[in-house]
C-alpha cells in the first residue's frame, strides 16, 4: 500500500478509517484508492465541512465514486462518517472556535453556502430515512396510538420537534401537551403525567438534570417512554421503551432539529393510516373552527 500524511492521530474514528482501508486496498478499485488517498490525508475539520461532490472533485473521480467507496469500507454514506469523526471534535473545541472554521470554510461566496447547505441537508435526510427500521416505527406508532395523553419534551434546539410533533399528533386527534417549562416550573408540568400517558423524550446528545428527572417520573407513575435521539441509544436504552435515531449535523450547517421533525412526520403520517377515521374527524372539527374565526 501506499504511504500516507496522517494527521488527528487522537481521533478514533479517523483511526478505524484508515484502518479499514489498509485492510481492503487490495480489493479497491483505482476511483476508489484515489478517494481513500484523500480521506486519509485528511484531517477531522477538514472531513467534517466536506461534501462528497467536493471529495469527487479532490480525488479526481465523481461523487458517486465517493458514495461507493465509503459503502465498500462499511459506512452507509458520508454523514455517518462526519457522524463518527465529529464526536471527539465538538467535545474538545469550543463552540466559538468550530463557528469560526465554519465561516472560514463557508467563505462569502453564495454559491457555494447554497451549494454546501443543500448536500449536507441531503446527505443528513439519507441517513435518517435508513436509520430505523419498520418494526421501531411501528412499536413507536403502538404507544401513541395506546397512549391517553402523548407528552412531548424538548430542550434548546430539540425543542422543534417537540413542538411540531405536539401540534400533529392534535391535528389528527391524538391528545397532547407540550411540555415548555425547565427547572422549578417543570415538576408543575410533569405532574400531570400518569400511568396511561406517553412520554416523547427529544434528547439528541446529552442527558440534563431535567431529562433525567422525567425519565425517573415516567418510571415512578408507569408511563410509557419514547426516546428520540442522535447518541444517547445506548446511553438511555433501558430506560425507555422504544428508542428512534434522528442524527444531525455534526458541523451546524443545517437545522439540528430537521431529522426529529422528519422522524415526527413518519410517526403522524403511520397513526393516521392506523387510525384513519379519528384523523379524518378531527381534521373535519379544525377546518370547521377555522372557517368559524374567518380563515
């Protein structure tokens, strides 16, 4: 095999990549040798803000080209990749340093800020539609559908989907209530939550007090739990019934929220199949309010 200029030799997952195409050079083609030539010779930040276009263009090949590298080497895509490489990147370098090298990266240009936005948005809704399997849907779908009352939670940015999800389930006739407060005034607003209701947990990477705290009272009145997360699946597993992944972007490029509220759409779309008669009611009773206050 060829040598190489490694760099982020600290980082693991820069570590298993060059791993595993030291193990398969031999079974790579010439487009795929001179993708892998870029790939490791690059460091994380460098990875993170990539596109596989722009990689096409660095190892002479196409973007395709680089797709199907990254699936011959185990990765589903790009974005698991920039998933993997970003973990020990965003916990060791401030948040004002990483927006920093993402203007720097970005640069003025708008065609390349459209350009960069779009394929990391692309990028991240092909990850997150082969994320979760139909059998996790449809345990998901078992315990709205079941539920009394679905609950939803959503801390900061999380907070998106935890709002959308709220607002659809009521459209389609699924009670809801959308928990908003945090600290003191939370335990007004998880008193509420009995052993018939459904807690919908938005959690992408880090567990707070709160979270925890809400966890520890749907296991004390008997609710059932949904975890909505990027990372802490294993983390939270066992607390939980259910655990749906919604990855987001590593590089902040794109709206951490999108993949929960495109998880959300799935969820709403699949109780109103099972449900179709409660929906179509519901729907009748908002147009009817809405046509009433002029609209």
């Amino acid at each position: 095999m060829d040598s190489f200029v490694t760099t982020d030799t600290d980082n693991l997952a820069l570590t298993r990549l060059r791993d595993r195409i030291s193990e398969r050079w031999n079974e790579l083609s010439k487009s795929e040798r001179a993708v892998c030539r870029v790939l490791m010779a690059m460091s994380a930040e460098r990875m993170l803000y990539s596109s596989a276009a722009s990689l096409g263009t660095q190892s002479n090949t196409s973007n395709a080209s680089v797709v199907r590298t990254l699936q011959t080497l185990g990765y589903s895509g790009l974005s698991e990749l920039k998933q993997e490489v970003a973990t020990p990147f965003s916990s060791s370098v401030a948040p004002d340093v990483r927006l920093r090298s993402r203007l720097e990266h970005l640069g003025r240009d708008l065609a390349q800020i459209q350009r960069e936005i779009w394929a990391e948005a692309e990028e991240l809704i092909d990850l997150a539609s082969r994320t979760n399997s139909d059998a996790e849907y449809e345990a998901a779908v078992g315990l709205i559908v079941h539920a009394d009352t679905v609950f939803s939670y959503g801390l900061g940015a999380s907070g998106m989907p935890a709002e959308h999800i709220a607002l659809r389930l009521r459209r389609i006739g699924v009670s809801t209530r959308r928990l908003t407060a945090d600290g003191f005034r939370l335990a007004d607003e998880a008193l509420a939550l009995g052993a018939r209701d459904l807690l919908v947990l938005f959690a992408p990477g880090r567990v707070t007090r709160d979270m925890e705290v809400l966890l520890d009272q749907a296991q004390l009145v008997g609710a059932s739990t949904l975890l909505i997360t990027d990372e802490l699946h294993e983390v939270l597993a066992s607390r939980v019934n259910v655990v749906l992944r919604a990855p987001h972007t590593p590089t902040g490029l794109t709206a951490e929220g999108m993949p929960g509220v495109l998880v959300s759409d799935v969820l709403v779309q699949a109780v109103s199949a099972v449900a179709p008669d409660a929906a179509l009611r519901s729907s009748q009773a908002l147009n009817d309010l809405r046509a009433r206050l002029g609209y």
